[in-house]
C-alpha cells in the first residue's frame, strides 16, 4: 500500500486528476455536475435517464440475459438524481413499468418476436432489488418519500402481474413513523402488509370493513378469539354465495344446525355439477352420509351420474380426475362395480382413463 501511495504522490496534480476522471464512477461524477448545475441541467438529466431506461425495451422485446445488467448500470449513472428530484425519477419508473408491462402481454400473446425474452425473467426479486438500490443514498430525512414511491410502485406491479417487490428492513418504531405517514393512504392490501405488525386489532378491522376485505377480517377475528363475530360474517356471506372453506369453519366450530346444514346441501345439489371439485364431492358426499334426506341423496345420485357422462366426452386428466371423484362420492351409496366396469368397457382403448378407473 505503501508504495501505491509513493506512486500518487510522485504524480503532478493534472496526472491526479486526469486518473481521477479515468477511474471515477460515473455515478459521483454525475452527483458532482448536479450539484453546480441549474435546474435546466437537472431536467435534461432526467430526460436522459428516461432515453437510456427506454432504450433498453426499445424494439418492444426484453433481452432476458443483459437487461437487468444494462438496467443496473443506467441506475448507477444516474443513482444521484434520486437526491435532486424523487417525484420525478419516480414518474419515470412508473411510465417504465407500465412500459414494461405492455411488452410483457405483447410477447406473451405472439404480437412481436423476441427469441431472448424468459417468461421468468420478472419472476424473482432481482428487478426490485436493483430498484430499491437505486434509492439507497437518499438522505435519512427522506425515507418515508422513497418508501411511499416503492410501494407505489409495488401495487402498480402487483396489478401488472410482472413482480412482487421485497420486504424493506425496517424497524418498529420505523414502522411507526411511517404509519403516521401513510395515514389516509393505507388502501389496499398490498400497503398493509408493510404495516400489519404496528397496527392494532381495530385498526386493521377498520381497514378490512372499509375495503370489503372480507376473508380477511374473518382470519383476523379467529386468530384473536372474536370467534362470534367471525361466525356471524360467515352466516351472512353464505346468504349470497356458498363457500366450502367458510362451511368448514362452522362446523368446526359447531356452529351450525342440521336446518343450516341441510339448507347449504340443498343449494349445492342446484348448482351444476360440472363444475364441482373433489373437494366438494366429497363434502357433499360425507354430509349426505350424516343427513339421512333420501330425496337429497337421490338427487346426488342422479346428478353425478349425469355429470360423469358428459365428461366421458371428453379426454385428458382433467376429465378423468373429475369421474375419478365423483365415482368416489357415488360409492358412500351404492355399488358403483357395476358402472366401472361399464366404463371400462365403453372406453377399453383410453389406456388414462383406465389407470384411474382402476385406482377407484
């Protein structure tokens, strides 16, 4: 090191200095020049970071091996504009990110040709650390600006459906401050969970009454013991449409009457069968097992095997593994032997279909 530093110092000051131009990141040297410069020089370097950003989606394709190192060294260069002007490097990103997004649907419905691009590329967290990075030298006193920006961003990708953004390493008392910053703006669910570990029960009950969060305001009142009011929302969202998962939850609970039970098998037995899970056999099936209404299990009977007909109609696992759990829940009330082997013999040359008939 020693002789490093009897080198430099042997040199004339414009040796220095023509070094310190040759080997200084462009970064600082950009962070220098706006910092003497005037704000017609800030906004052509904020129309440059726009140009270079653009420029790298500029034949409507993404080139899935260099395009996140490209974008990485257009964000180092231009790192100091996030401490001269937020809003508007955040209103690039956005515009980029919507840009993006529409290259994204182009390529994936077959509108442009783009042999490099990687249907995972924005699968991972790589583009919002490189993002997030980017905002990695604003002061201090700025950080709730450049959180509000991020998770902007965040929801605009959410709703693009390009990527999910990291988690920020904040502390609670952070968090805290940052509630208070975010007040009147926590409007979705993706802000919330930023802030799920300062808020109290009924604030986030508020929030999820005040979006029509629905299943989330009732995982919030099991998991803090309000059973009663979770009970009463279910009752009242299964008056408009059935949910197995909420159905479930009653009864675990034992909150519910054999009048209540059979009024929802009832309403199942009306729905179209064919578009009936596993899942739902076989809940229609067990319950109809401890519900002793003949008329009910006849027309479970009926309507299976109808449904299991028409999917004969059709091949591929899909199909098969939908016969599959209907013979399943037929089988709680009668020989379905009988129908097998009539399947079997219908559709010997399906050797598929016959694998999963043979498992039954």
């Amino acid at each position: 090191m020693d002789f490093y530093i009897k080198h430099l110092k042997s040199l004339k000051k414009d040796e220095l200095i023509e070094l310190l131009l040759k080997f200084t990141p462009k970064g600082y040297l950009k962070e220098i020049e706006l910092q003497s410069s005037d704000s017609e020089n800030l906004s052509q370097n904020l129309k440059e970071f726009r140009r270079r950003l653009f420029k790298l989606v500029e034949d409507n394709c993404i080139d899935t091996d260099s395009f996140f190192s490209k974008l990485r060294n257009v964000f180092d260069e231009f790192k100091s504009l996030t401490k001269f002007d937020l809003e508007s490097v955040f209103d690039i990103l956005e515009e980029f990110a919507i840009t993006i997004e529409e290259i994204v649907a182009t390529i994936y419905h077959d509108e442009v040709d783009c042999e490099y691009y990687d249907d995972d590329i924005f699968g991972g967290l790589e583009y919002s650390e490189i993002v997030s990075d980017f905002f990695s030298e604003v002061s201090k006193e700025r950080k709730g600006e450049v959180l509000l920006g991020l998770l902007k961003l965040e929801r605009l990708y959410v709703e693009c459906g390009l990527v999910s953004w990291r988690d920020y390493d904040l502390t609670k008392q952070e968090k805290e401050v940052f509630k208070k910053f975010f007040k009147n703006k926590i409007d979705n669910f993706v802000y919330l969970n930023y802030f799920s570990p300062v808020l109290s029960v009924s604030e986030k009950e508020d929030i999820y009454k005040e979006e029509d969060m629905t299943v989330s305001l009732i995982e919030l009142y099991l998991e803090n013991g309000k059973e009663d009011k979770a009970i009463s929302l279910i009752k009242e969202e299964l008056k408009t449409e059935l949910n197995l998962e909420y159905i479930e939850n009653l009864k675990k609970f034992d909150a519910l009457s054999v009048e209540e039970r059979t009024e929802y098998l009832q309403r199942f037995l009306n729905l179209d069968f064919l578009d009936f899970s596993s899942d739902e056999f076989d809940f229609i099936s067990k319950e109809l097992l401890e519900i002793e209404e003949a008329e009910l299990r006849k027309k479970f009977i009926v309507k299976t095997k109808e449904s299991i007909e028409v999917n004969t109609e059709h091949t591929g696992n899909e199909y098969y593994i939908y016969i599959q759990s209907a013979l399943k829940g037929l089988k709680n009330f009668e020989d379905i032997t009988p129908l097998v082997k009539d399947l079997k013999k219908r559709f010997k040359r399906r050797r598929s279909f016959i694998k999963f008939l043979n498992k039954l």
